[in-house]
C-alpha cells in the first residue's frame, strides 16, 4: 500500500505543480509570455541566415503559443488532480485501484508530451532555444520530463502486493 500511496502522492504534487504554473502563467502574464516571444522571435540566438526563414513575428501567434502552453499545462493539472481523488478512494483495494490509475496516466502521459514536444521539440530543436544564452528552457523542460518520466515508470511498476500475488497463484 505504501507503493500505491507514493503513486497516489506523486501525482497529487504533479498536479499542483501544473495548475499552479497555469496559474501563475494566467496571473503574471507578460513574464513568461517574453519567453515564448524570444523563443518564436529566434531573436537572442546568432544569426543565421539557413534558419532565420523558422521565425515568428507575429505576436498574435505568439499568444496563440502561450495559450496553448497554458491550456495544456492546467488540462494536465486538472486530470492529475481528479486522477489523485480517483487513486485515494481506491488506495486500499487493488482491483479498484488499477482501475483508478487511468486516469492519472493520462495526465502524465500530457504532462510528459508537454515538456518533450513543446518546449524540447519544437522550441529546443525548430526554434534552436538551445542557441540562446537568454531564453533558453530546455534545462528547465527536460528536469520536468524526468520528473513526468519517472512518475510514469512508478505506475507502470507492479506493487509488490500483486508480485506476491501472482506468485502464490502460481505456486499454486
């Protein structure tokens, strides 16, 4: 049970973590919103003429970008956060509990796509945010899709209550 609580737990601090940088993203608006504009813009990386043709001016993308950004980031909070209320009223009982863990692998499934497609994908790689000494996130993303990564791997582990399980039924 301690494994299921630690799953549970986990997520539940996923889930803060999400809606809280939604939160502030919505809240303090124009502080990370200068990130994606010098991101897209391809404006604090040295200049080159092979890839400068990737640049996006247009701030109206730019906000499109973000809001994209901060949709998904509390999207994904949103289903931990009920993912955790699912695993907590399953926490003693394992059939029910699988069955909770839907759920919350979807969210972290989002939350993982959300650091490895948009911010290393697309604005590491397309947008060479690596190049820059300013505003490059990449650091930042991949710390979070560990993290998403290895609360994954915890729900994919068996608990070693059905190890034991599994084990006596075919012993027997």
């Amino acid at each position: 049970m301690l494994f299921r609580l630690g799953r549970t737990l986990l997520t539940g601090t996923l889930a803060a973590y999400y809606l809280l940088v939604a939160f502030n993203n919505a809240t303090d608006y124009q502080t990370n919103f200068r990130f994606v504009q010098h991101v897209l813009s391809m404006d604090s990386i040295p200049a080159d003429a092979r890839v400068e043709w990737r640049a996006i001016y247009r701030p109206a993308i730019h906000h499109l970008f973000y809001w994209t950004i901060i949709l998904w980031e509390f999207a994904t909070g949103c289903i931990c956060g009920v993912g955790t209320k699912r695993l907590l009223s399953a926490l003693h009982a394992q059939n029910k509990f699988d069955i909770a863990k839907k759920l919350p692998l979807v969210g972290l499934w989002l939350g993982l796509l959300l650091w490895a497609f948009a911010f290393i994908t697309v604005g590491g790689e397309w947008f060479l945010m690596w190049e820059s000494g300013i505003w490059n996130g990449e650091l930042a993303a991949l710390r979070m899709f560990t993290l998403n990564a290895v609360a994954l791997i915890f729900f994919y582990l068996p608990d070693s209550q059905e190890k034991e399980s599994e084990d006596t039924k075919s012993k027997g």
